[in-house]
C-alpha cells in the first residue's frame, strides 16, 4: 500500500465516520487542536484502523502523534513490517 493510499483511506474514513469537515483535514494540522479529533474519537479510529490496515493502535506508540502526517507515518511504519 502506497502513502497516498493510505492518506487517501485516512482523510475518507475522518470525512465519512467521524463527520469532520473536509476543509478542516491538512497532513499537517494537529489531530486534536486543528481536525478536533478527541479522546471519543481516538476509540472509533482504532477500530477503523483495525479494520482497514488490520492491526491495534498501541496507545505507548502514539505518544508523540500530534499531526495527522504523524499519524500516517505510523500507519505507514506498522503496514510496512
């Protein structure tokens, strides 16, 4: 799976399960100040993230995911293995 796939698969399921305005998603915006993605919200993006990259946020491991391209890099590193 390329990057852009996985961009692509992350801002779809942001847009359409989590109803977060399109305008609002940027690589570079921070998940919680800028996209507004809240602890509630982190739930229903593990499962997502489990059901389309098929493996478990570890939450030690997303310590230090702040921007929505922290976030695809570290789906990208998990895939990748």
């Amino acid at each position: 799976m390329t990057r852009t796939e996985i961009e692509q698969i992350v801002k779809e399921f942001l847009i359409e399960e989590l109803e977060i305005e399109p305008e609002k998603i940027t690589m570079e915006g921070r998940m919680k100040e800028d996209i507004g993605i809240d602890s509630l919200d982190m739930v229903d993006v593990a499962v997502i993230v489990d059901k389309k990259f098929g493996f478990k946020i570890q939450p030690d491991e997303m310590k230090n995911t702040v921007t929505l391209n922290d976030f695809c890099n570290y789906i990208e590193q998990k895939i990748a293995k």
